[in-house]
C-alpha cells in the first residue's frame, strides 16, 4: 500500500512532478494484533540492534537544528531568483540548481524528526519539531510557486535552445518539458482562482464519507458461536473474515456491517454523486473529454492501459472463479459468499523469527545479482530497519526515502508470515529508492507511484518461489500458495473489479445519468456476476459493496494503479524466472535498469524500457497465468 506524506509530497512537486514525497508502504491491516497490550515492550527496552540507526541523516538534534535553520536561510534567499530568469540559461541553471539543494536538505530535515515521532507516537516534543517542518516545507512551496509560471512565459523554443547551447541544463528537459506538457490543461489566472476556490467545497463529499462511516456510524455488537461478544467495527469486520472458521460466525459479522452501510445507502449514493460530480467538473474546466483523461493526464498514461486491464482480465477470469471453487470445495460449504473468501483453507501455524528470515531473503533475491544481494544484506546489518513494535509505535510498514542517506524501513514484525513477506516488500521499496538515488540527479530521483509497486511485489514474488522450495511440509506448501493467491486476488482482481465500477459509474454522470443507490447496486451486482461468476451464491448483501470502499470516495482512479504494478511484475517474472539463462540475464538488466530509471521519464516509458507495455493483453494475461499455475499447485497439494 501507498502511503503519502502530503505535506512533504508538495516539495517535491515544485516542478509539478509527482517526485518521491512519499513514504511507499502496507497499513496497518494486516499485522496480527498484539496478544495483549502489557506484553508490547517500551522503545527503551527494545534491543538496539532491532532499532533503524538514524546517524546516516543527521548525528543529534543539534545538527538537525543547524539543517533547519539553513534550510529557512536558503528558501529566504531564494527569492532573489523570481523575475530573473529570462536573464539566459545561465541564470535558469542556477535556479534549478540551488532548487534542488532546498529539495535535498528538506528530505533529511523532513525525515529526521518524521521518523523518530513513528517510533513512540506519543512524544510531543518530537511532533513539535514535526510540525515546525511541515510550516517551512509549506514557506518553501509559496517561496518557490512563482517558478512555473515564470518559466512558461518563456517561448518553449527559447528554453530548447538554452538546453541546447548548455549541456548541464539540458539535464533537466524531461522535467522542464513536463512543465510545459502538464500546461495544457492549466487555465489563467482568474480560471485557475476559481477552481482553487471550489477546493474546498469539492472535499466537502470526502469529508461527509468519512464521518458517515466512521464518527456516525453505529457498528452493532454480535455473539459468536464462541459465546464471545464483539462489536463488529471495520477492523474487527476484517478480522472475524479471517480468522473464524465457523461459516455462521462469518456471516454475522458480514450482515452485521453490511446492515450498518445499508441503513444510510441512498446517503452514501448521494455522496458518491458528489464526490464522481466534483471529479466531472474540473475535467471538464480544465477541457479534458473524461473524467479518466483527466486523470491519467499527469503520468501521461493512456486511457487504452485501463480499458485494457479491465477487458482481458475479464477475458481470463477463469482461475479466479476456479481458486474460490476450489475453497469452496475443501472448505465443505454448500454455499459461498464474499465473507468465505479470506479464511485461512488449512489451520497451520508457523512462526517466523526474524533472525531466521534474512538469509532466506538474501537467498531468495539471488536471481538479481550479488550486487543486489549485497545491498539486501547492508540493509540489516547497518540497522537501516525498524524490526518490532514497541509502546506508541506507528502501526503498519513502509519504505521511507530519504535523500542524501540511507532509506530507511518501519515494520512491526510479529513472526507471521505476513511479516517475512512485508520484510522483502519493503526492502524491494528500499533498493528502488537506493539504485534511483545513486543514479539519477535529484530532479528524477524520486519514482511515480505506477511504477513504485512493481519492485516490492518483485520481491515478494521471488521469496515466495523460494520458500516453496524450501518447505518440507505439504501444510507450509499450502499456506504459502494461498498467501500469494490470496495477493494476486486481493491486490489485482478486486482492484480491477473496483476500477471497472468506477469507470462505470462516472460514465453515468459524463451523461448525465441519475446516480441512485439503485444503480450503483446494480451496476456492483453486474460486475459481482461478470468476474465471479457461479463461484459466488446468491446474497442480496454483497451488491451494497461499493459503499464501504473508501477509495471511491476518497481517491477515485487510484485503485487501478496496484493491479498494473502486479501484471508488470507478473510480466517481469517471466522473464526473470525462465530456464534460459541468456533471457533471464538480458531480463534481469531490464529490470534493474528500470530501478534506476527513477523518475526520469513518464512510467509508460520506464516500463516499456524494461520490456513491459501495458497496453498489450499479454501483460495482463500474464497475471492470469501465474494465478492458474498457483491454483493448479494448491489444487495438487489438496488433493
Ligand atoms: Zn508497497
């Protein structure tokens, strides 16, 4: 999962490219709870050798202080560039230059108290220094707004003469050019105040989402079959789906919050017009055809990779419904519904202590190289990870890339399964952000987010191919293939699924369509039976769906981003884990020179490079292939 860190996102973005201001990383959601709060240890008990080792970005808070304070100086003395740079390409060098000195030292200077605060989130002297960060980071954006808009007075020819004529300028083409690209569809100054007018009235449907299900939501409280009682929250909702191996237990819980959505339906409808409305307004003030043009405009993505994506994994959607078949079969369930799909098929329970894990991932990353390899290995023994949970530490894991230094890692590693394989995911973030850094100038250090998902899923894949080899067990087989089924299901189908709905209904509103309730459900039901098919058992529950996906609501069109990451993996693995040696090498460069590729060029671009197009059914079909292979192993395993 994606985590954005907005206040530093928009430091990034001086050039209007969507730079890495984002920590990459999985919420929350998956970590195990703690069996009991008491046994969570205090940061200070926790061995040293299990903490990140921050010196890499700054030794003490003093020499932070100090970073601090020349970064203020520096963003002061900035403005001595506005109105200066049609001076000649000497004078646009020296802005861009000194923009990127700003650009680095705010990464440490963002990073250093940022990461600290995760470690015990209830240290308010270190949120105090967060958030005087987060006030220079937003001095610095109004210091340096006046850039774009100065250089788009200049002719572009003007400017492509200059990069022509300086060799050190023309570094940065693809992101002055971007400039120049993303100005289509930038109105003037009374059109652009208008629409930042309409800002806030545009969130007022995101906000009304959340406090519908969230604060005004009223989750029932059910009995299991256990006896226990539990009110059934969204948390608690994912946890009974599971964990409770008793099918009416499941039911429950799935009645009990889909009943909580369904009371205030025609509501969530309402604001999903508001929400798909707000979207339709400024694609059409800013003259995109669609809603989908406007927002693939800024990767420079065409519309044909989402209809592409969407058309061929419908057309080999068969071991999808095959995997739940198959569930449902071993399971014994004479009928299956959405809230069977996640329990575990087998009770199996291994433990993974960390110190047994690294070399298993160091081994299992041998297909990219001993140079790869080795970088995995300075991960651990530098300390650049964050390896267990402590009192008021931040939940979840992510990758955080801080320039200049080491990228450092936060895991809450509890010796599931699920945590060996958030490790590799993480690291797989992290060696991205170490072969981008180390060879792209900062302007195209940071990488896009169509592209971030590919190398932490690259990293679970191998691992993955590689604990298969190593289990002895038919049980362990069995869990590790349902966990990559379960991640090629969860991470593609459903957000294909999702993506499908989305298109679907912002269609309507492009023509004018009413939006009820009604049609949302009806749309969501269709779309239940298209990719599903006769896996599912009729529940007139399960068409209510879409009003408890947050992503709808709170960033349409965003979805469709993990399922592309996924088929280039699965495209790239093809390659990477073929028998012939010649292909997997060439492969192997492809994929590496992709990781340093950065953000030097749109992601269709990069992916293309590295032998992946998006646009093709091949790639998609490759996801479909893999899931087939997985099933056809689980099936056999089974029995
Ligand atoms: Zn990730």
């Amino acid at each position: 999962m994606i985590e954005n860190m907005s206040a530093f996102a928009s430091v990034a973005n001086q050039l209007r490219r969507d730079l890495a201001g984002a920590a990459v990383g999985r919420g929350g959601g998956s970590s195990a709870a703690p069996a009991s709060a008491t046994l969570v240890p205090s940061r200070g008990a926790v061995d040293p050798k299990y903490t990140w080792d921050l010196e890499s970005i700054f030794p003490n808070w003093e020499a932070w202080e100090a970073a601090f304070t020349d970064l203020d100086h520096g963003i002061e003395t900035y403005q001595q560039y506005a109105g200066t740079l049609a001076k000649g390409p000497g004078q646009l060098l020296r802005a861009l230059k000194d923009r990127d000195v700003l650009g680095q030292l705010s990464y440490k200077v963002w990073y250093y108290p940022s990461l600290q605060y995760d470690e015990d989130q209830r240290n308010n002297t270190i949120n105090a220094r967060k958030q005087r960060v987060q006030l220079l980071i937003a001095k610095m954006q109004q210091a340096t707004s006046w850039f774009n808009p100065e250089l788009l007075k200049l002719p572009l020819d003007t400017v492509r003469g200059w990069m022509h004529e300086s060799t050190e300028l023309a570094t940065y083409r693809f992101a002055i050019e971007e400039v120049f690209r993303l100005q289509a569809h930038v109105l003037n100054e009374q059109g652009e105040r208008l629409i930042s007018l309409s800002d806030r009235l545009g969130s007022v449907p995101r906000d009304s989402y959340a406090a519908l299900s969230t604060a005004d939501a009223r989750f029932p409280t059910v009995t299991l079959s256990t006896g226990e009682t539990t009110q059934v929250t969204y948390g608690q909702y994912r946890k009974l789906l599971s964990t409770a191996r008793a099918q009416p237990d499941r039911r429950l819980a799935y009645e009990a919050l889909y009943d909580t959505y369904a009371a205030t339906l025609n509501t969530y409808a309402t604001i999903y017009n508001g929400v798909m409305h707000g979207e339709w307004f400024e694609a059409r003030a800013r003259g995109y055809q669609t809603t989908l043009d406007a927002a693939l405009f800024g990767n420079n993505i065409p519309t044909s990779v989402v209809e592409n994506l969407i058309r061929e994994t419908k057309n080999a959607i068969a071991p999808f419904r095959r995997y739940h078949q198959l569930r449902k079969r071993v399971m014994k369930l004479t009928d299956y519904y959405l809230f069977d799909a996640l329990v575990p098929i087998i009770d199996f329970d291994v433990r993974y202590p960390y110190g047994d894990v690294l070399d298993w991932i160091v081994e299992a990353v041998s297909p990219l190289g001993a140079e790869y390899q080795a970088r995995v290995r300075r991960a651990f023994s530098e300390r650049w990870i964050d390896v267990y949970e402590n009192q008021g530490k931040r939940n979840g894991a992510y990758s955080a890339p801080v320039y200049g230094a080491n990228p450092y890692m936060l895991l809450n590693y509890n010796d599931t399964l699920d945590a060996v394989f958030t490790l590799a995911h993480e690291l797989g973030h992290s060696m991205h952000t170490m072969l981008s850094h180390e060879t792209q100038p900062f302007v195209y250090a940071g990488y896009t987010i169509f592209v971030a998902e590919v190398p932490s899923t690259l990293n679970e894949a191998l691992l993955l191919d590689f604990m298969l080899q190593r289990a002895r067990t038919r049980e362990e087989r069995i869990v590790l293939l349902q966990h990559a089924i379960d991640g090629i299901v969860g991470t593609f189908h459903n957000q294909v699924l999702f993506a499908d709905f989305e298109l679907e209904a912002h269609r309507l509103v492009e023509r004018d369509q009413p939006i009820t309730s009604e049609v949302l459900s009806a749309i969501y039901a269709r779309l239940l039976s298209e990719y599903w098919g006769e896996a599912l058992s009729p529940d007139a529950r399960a068409q209510h769906t879409w009003a408890r996906i947050p992503h709808f609501f709170q960033s349409p069109y965003y979805v469709y981003q993990y399922a592309t990451c996924f088929a280039s993996t699965a495209k790239l693995m093809e390659e990477i884990g073929c028998s012939n040696a010649a292909t997997r090498q060439a492969a192997v460069t492809r994929y590496l020179d992709l990781l340093r590729s950065g953000g030097s060029d749109h992601p269709m671009t990069l992916l293309n490079n590295a032998g992946v197009d998006l646009s093709k059914p091949e790639t998609v079909r490759a996801v479909s292939a893999q899931l087939d292979g997985l099933v056809n192993r689980l099936e056999s395993e089974l029995g």
